[in-house]
C-alpha cells in the first residue's frame, strides 16, 4: 500500500469517524426525506444530496488537499517526505487521494444517494454521466489544489493561504458551468465540437476527465520539482496547446480550425504564461541557474531549470507571428465595412500582445533581481496596473491620449503601432532587467 | 552571494565527521544539499556511488538526514511514525515490523511505541526523529543540531549511538556548536567558513594514516628521551621533552603493546602511555584563529 495512503488512513478513518459519517448522513438524508410533499420520499433526497456532494467533496475535499502540503511546512515536516525514497508518481497518487480521503468516504456516500435520487427523476438528468462528470470534476479541482499548494510552498505563509481561499473558488466556478448542463435538460441538448455532434452532458463528463487527467499531471510535474526529480519543460506549453485545440474544436465550423487554433492558441498561451509568473517563482537564482548551465554548453540542464512562463510566451509568439496569414482571408467571413484598420489590428495586436507579456515577464525579473527581492509578485502586478491603466487613463484625463497611447499603445486602434511601442518597451524591460540582474548575481562567484 | 563555494570533500566510509563552523558557515545548506533537498548552482555530490543530483530518490535510500527544525506526525503513535518512514524508504512491507521494533530498541523507544508523538517530551521526540532518520539503515547519516535542547544524559547516550552506528559501519556527518559534545564521537573535522571548507583532516592531530597517536609521560625527567624514541622502529616522535612525548606510532594495538613492553625494558620509568585524542575545541580553534587574525 502506498505509504501517505496508509498514514491519511491512520490519521483520517479511524473507527469512530467511520461510523458516525453514514450515521449522520442517515439521519440528515432521513430528515429530508420525510418531510416536505412535493414528488416522492426519492426525489427529495436530490437537492440535499447535490448540495452535501458539493460542500463535502468540492469545497471541504478542495481545502483538504490544497492545505495537505502547507500542513507538512507548518509541522516541518515536509523535508521527511522530500526525503523519501518514494518517486513523484507514488506522492502524487498518495497526496491526491489520501489527503480528501474522508471527504471522498462522505461525498462518495452523497454522491451515490444523488444518483439514487436522480434515478427516480425521469428524464432530468443522465444518472452515469452525472456521477462520471461530479467525480473527474471532484479529481480536476483536488490535483489543480494539489498542484497550486506545491507551488506555493516556498512563498510566505499568508500567500499560501489566501491561495487556498482562492481555490475554494474555483468548485463554484466549476458547478456554475455544471449547472447549465444539467437544468437544461442534459442529454437533451447537443454541441458541435469540430464539426462533430455531441450531447452537452456527455460531452462535458469526458471534457471533465481530460481536464482532471492534465491536473493530476500537473500535481505530478510540481512533484517532480519539489523532490528534485529534473523534467523538461514541454508540459505546460502541451496543456496550453491542448486547451487552445480543444476550445478551437467549440468554434463555429465556418470560422476554419486554423484561425480557431490561432486565435485560442494565443489567448491559452498568454493566460497561462500570466498564470505561471504568478503561480510559478520565478528568482534570481532561477534565473542564474539558467545562465550557468547555458554558458556551459548544458542545453538540457538550462531547460530543466527555466521558469513556467517562458515556455509558454513561445508558442504565444508563434500564434502572433502566424495570426497574419492565418487572417489573411478574414474578409470572406467577417462582413466589416473598414476592414483595414480592423484587419491591421486583427493581425498586429496579437503581435503587441506577445511583446506584453515578454514585457510584464521582464518587469517580474526585474524585481526579483533586486539584491534583497522582497514582494515581488506584488510589487510586478502594482506596476502592471500603472502600465496598462493607471497612467494611461491619468495621462487621457489630463488632455494627453496622444502620451497615453505611447504606455498602452492599444488605445491606438492600430495593430501595426501597438506592436511597434510595446516591441519597444519590452526591449527596454528586458535590457533594464537583464543589466539589473547582472549587476547583482551576474558576477563570477569568488573560487 | 554564495551560501556556499568550491566546496570539495570526500568522506571515508565508517567515520565520523564533525561539522563546525560559525553561525552563517554554510553548514545547514551544505547538508541540504549533501542530502538532495537543495541543489547546488555547480558541482557534483555522490553517496554511495550514487549522483545525488541525477538520482535523489535512489540516493535517499542510502541516506538519512535530520534537520536542525525537524517535526514529528504528532497524531501519530510512535510506531506509526517510525513504520511511516520506513515505509517511505521503501522498506519490504514484510519487514516493517522488523525495522520498527529494531530501532525503537536502538533508541529506547521500545516502551513508548504506543504513545502519541505529540505527548513525547523534547528529547524523545528527538530521539524519534533520528530513529525516522535511520530506520531504512543508511550508509551515510546527516545530522544537524542533533542534540540541540537535550539533557545531559540524553546526550551522553547520543553520543554512544553515534558511536555505536560507527562501529557497525554507518559513516556520519554531524553538524553541532557543542563541540565537547562532538569530541565524544567525532573521527574528523570539517571545518567551514564563509562558505569554504578551510579545513578537512582526522582527528588523530600529528599521526598519519595507519598510525596511533600516543602520549608519553614519565616518573622522572630522561635527558635520552627524544633519543631513545627515535631509534625505535615505526615511531615517529611528533613532539617531545624530557619528561613528555607525542608519537606516532605505525600500527594497530598489537605494535602498541609491544612498544610499552620496549620502553620498560629500556628503564624508561613510564608513569603514563595511552592512545590521544586531538582535543576538537583546541583544534577548531587553531583552525579559525588564523583567518579572524586575518579578518
């Protein structure tokens, strides 16, 4: 048996929690069932049920898991199962599965009363894609907690935290675009999904699957760099495509998968080039790492060691770069009268925003390349909202949009000078992050 | 700045190195990465043949480490702890049981087994940790302010657990400000400062590899003693009076013996001859004396 598996056991299923958990769900469920007139004893247990699945497995399970890794900081133990002779794949299954342990032994008991109940709803909801859908959508939000908590282990405690309140979110999130499907009717409705149609439901248990298989990697891939297990850095860039495919195959038919995929591949990679420098730290010595190992020849190790946020700015280029010819016959479906100055930002913008995030990526080297960096993260996203609205809208007040649009050179309206200015003030933030940086860790170490 | 720089060192199997240095030497990073947790900016580390830095989980297996703020699973019981670490070792399921009972025995756990780990007391908790730290049985063992908040006793009985552990083969690096604490067990000195490693040697002082080092002292004053001894075979005289000496001698326990019998058959009036231990305080001193003269 997988060892966290044993000591979440020992820890969470003791015999008195086993047997008061179905004990109070009976009588909860015996309470509800009993009371009320409307339908039959079964189909009052649905709503109840829902809704105990959702607190007991997304919410309590979601901040089981997310607090699981910042519990062992706190307790100082987490050098011991960094320690372990166990590979990432064992943490991960153990973490993933042993952490919500009793939150699974409790939902799972909601879970199987709300298809019980859903049974005796006819033609409401599909029993099996529903429970499919609640348990890969239960695994999708514990590893993307799993994951976020590994890393966040090394920031301050506070932040971890309000990570963690902030994960609680997403569930709701999630269930508000669960919602849809089910009171809509469910397997009534159909989607097109490159050219091809499915029913939502089923549709969106399978997407639900896929999603949980990619977080459950990416709990695996923090595994990885947590135990000092060296990886190369094709995931994250591989999830943005995924993400970018499977949002293009949604687009309309007409529109062509080429532009879909071009234009989903560049909004996926820049959201999550601005997820990981914010998600994943990006320090100075990070950074050194990369320079030493490049200096010496060592393309793989400089690779294994580069930040998220890179490897996802590149393909972000890419789509900008092949956004023009992708667009090129955009006129035969976008019906516009002044096709020239929306084709030229149409094609240019995704250019300009590329340069923006190369830029906001500098700024946060920038700042971690203080010589005591401190709030580096905060102090990148107060200089961002100067960047991108503070001063602008300041500078418009004042009488001065022509200075404005050189800050936020998208208030231009014109592709071709957004790209040109923010290319500009990227290479300005990448030359004052660059000579920063060496100033204070570029130096040859004393021998 | 570097925590720590051109750090180079070998450890023989079976000793003990005492790991010393200032406050801010670099001591507590340099076991870190001595046991895979940080990874250095250069540099290679190998234990037991095996890279530490391609292989960290394999060479978890050969290693132990205790940090200096190390935590227990309070909720746990002792034996749940101890089969927790074995476990994550990955020690045979069948032998567990085995293990736990070992080092419970090891550690004078073995009527505590069934205790919460969060009602042990400082020095049992202690004690608990270095026996999660050496449960899968490690070659090398790393230990950081392993009797930091310890009582006397507690730590008299460390010191013969080290010294135990050494005996059966185990090599170990401990890193202490008790340096009277580390005298007790200790086979070698790494000495590091400012991130160097100013110095690494055996704490047999004057006395090279394969020799005893021996103190000499007699009744009375012999103007002929540096003489004498010289012309013994396999000593080497590393300091001497006329009523004192420190030598070196070539050999094991046998060529000591035969050596006593030598210098009473040449009337020398031999009051006092025993083995010496370098005095780890004196030494560490006379190591960084030169560089705060310097500083």
């Amino acid at each position: 048996m997988n060892p966290e598996l044993r000591r979440y056991a020992w820890l969470e299923m003791g015999l008195h929690r086993r047997i008061a958990a179905p004990a109070v769900l009976l009588l909860v469920f015996a309470l509800f069932a009993s009371g009320g007139d409307d339908g039959s004893w079964r189909e009052r247990l649905y709503g109840p049920a829902s809704v105990l699945t959702f607190v007991i497995l997304f919410l309590w399970g979601t901040h089981l898991t997310a607090e699981s890794v910042a519990e062992e900081v706190r307790e100082r133990t987490w050098d011991l199962q960094r320690l372990s002779a166990l590979g990432p794949g064992e943490m991960t299954v153990g973490k993933l599965l042993g952490a919500p342990m009793f939150a699974w032994y409790a939902g799972g008991m909601c879970l199987a009363t709300m298809a019980f109940a859903a049974a005796a709803l006819p033609g409401r909801v599909s029993v099996g894609w529903t429970v499919l859908a609640t348990i890969a959508g239960a695994v999708f939000v514990h590893a993307t907690a799993l994951a976020a908590s590994l890393q966040a282990v090394h920031r301050e405690s506070r932040a971890s935290r309000r990570l963690g309140v902030a994960l609680l979110l997403l569930p709701v999130l999630l269930l508000m675009w669960v919602g849809p499907f089910i009171d809509r009717g469910g397997t009534a409705k159909a989607l097109s999904w490159f050219g091809m149609r499915f029913e939502r439901l089923p549709f969106f248990a399978v997407s639900m699957v896929a999603f949980a298989g990619w977080a459950v990697f990416g709990a695996y891939r923090s595994f990885c760099r947590e135990l000092q297990v060296r990886t190369r850095p094709w995931a994250w860039p591989a999830f943005s495509l995924w993400v970018a495919a499977w949002a293009a195959g949604l687009a309309p038919p007409d529109i062509g998968f080429a532009r879909a995929f071009t234009v989903t591949g560049l909004l996926a990679c820049l959201v999550a080039t601005y997820v990981a420098l914010f998600t994943d730290p990006t320090t100075a010595m990070k950074v050194r790492r990369v320079a030493t190992a490049w200096a010496r020849g060592d393309r793989r190790r400089a690779l294994e060691e580069l930040p998220l946020w890179p490897t996802s700015l590149a393909p972000a280029f890419a789509f900008a770069l092949a956004a023009p010819f992708a667009f090129a016959g955009v006129r035969e479906w976008l019906d516009l009268p002044d096709w020239k100055a929306i084709g030229d930002f149409a094609t240019r913008a995704p250019l300009a925003l590329a340069f923006a995030a190369a830029r906001d990526g500098a700024i946060l080297v920038f700042f971690a390349s203080a010589a005591k960096p401190r709030r580096v993260e905060g102090a990148t996203i107060l200089y961002l909202a100067l960047l991108w609205w503070v001063i602008p809208g300041l500078l418009a007040v004042a009488g001065l949009a022509s200075v404005a649009q050189f800050v936020n050179p998208f208030l231009t309206g014109s592709g071709t000078t957004a790209a040109v200015v923010m290319g500009a003030q990227a290479a300005l933030a990448i030359g004052l992050a660059a000579s920063r940086w060496r100033g204070n860790y570029g130096r040859p170490a004393p021998r | 700045m570097r925590a720590l720089s051109g750090v180079s060192f070998e450890l023989n199997r079976g000793t003990v190195t005492a790991l010393v240095g200032p406050n801010g030497a670099g001591k507590t990073t340099l076991l870190r990465c001595l046991a895979g947790l940080d990874a250095p900016l250069e540099g290679a580390i190998e234990v037991a043949g095996i890279d530490v830095l391609e292989s960290p989980r394999e060479a978890h297996r050969k290693l132990g480490y205790l940090s200096d703020f190390f935590g227990v699973y309070e909720a746990l019981t002792v034996a749940q702890c101890l089969a927790h670490a074995a476990a994550m070792q990955g020690a045979a399921p069948g032998r567990v049981a085995e293990s736990v009972r070992r080092t419970a025995l090891r550690l004078g756990l073995s009527d505590r087994l069934g205790q919460a780990a969060g009602t042990l007391s400082r020095g049992l908790r202690q004690r608990l940790a270095i026996g999660q730290a050496l449960i899968h049985g490690p070659e090398l063992l790393l230990l950081d302010e392993p009797a930091a908040g310890l009582d006397p006793e507690a730590r008299h009985a460390l010191a013969a657990l080290f010294r135990a552990l050494q005996d059966e083969g185990m090599t170990l690096v401990v890193s202490s400000h008790i340096l009277a604490e580390l005298d007790e067990y200790s086979t070698h000195m790494l000495v590091i400062r400012g991130g160097e490693v100013v110095e690494h040697r055996a704490l047999e002082g004057g006395a090279g590899p394969g020799e005893r080092r021996l103190r000499l002292r007699l009744a009375a004053p012999r103007a002929d003693l540096v003489a004498t001894l010289g012309a013994l075979p396999g000593v080497r005289v590393v300091e001497a009076g006329d009523r004192e000496a420190v030598i070196a001698l070539a050999g094991d326990e046998a060529a000591q013996s035969a050596l006593l019998a030598t210098l009473l058959a040449s009337g020398l009036p031999v009051a006092e001859f025993a083995a010496e231990r370098e005095n780890l305080h004196d030494s560490y001193l006379r190591t960084v004396r030169p560089g705060e003269e310097r500083a």
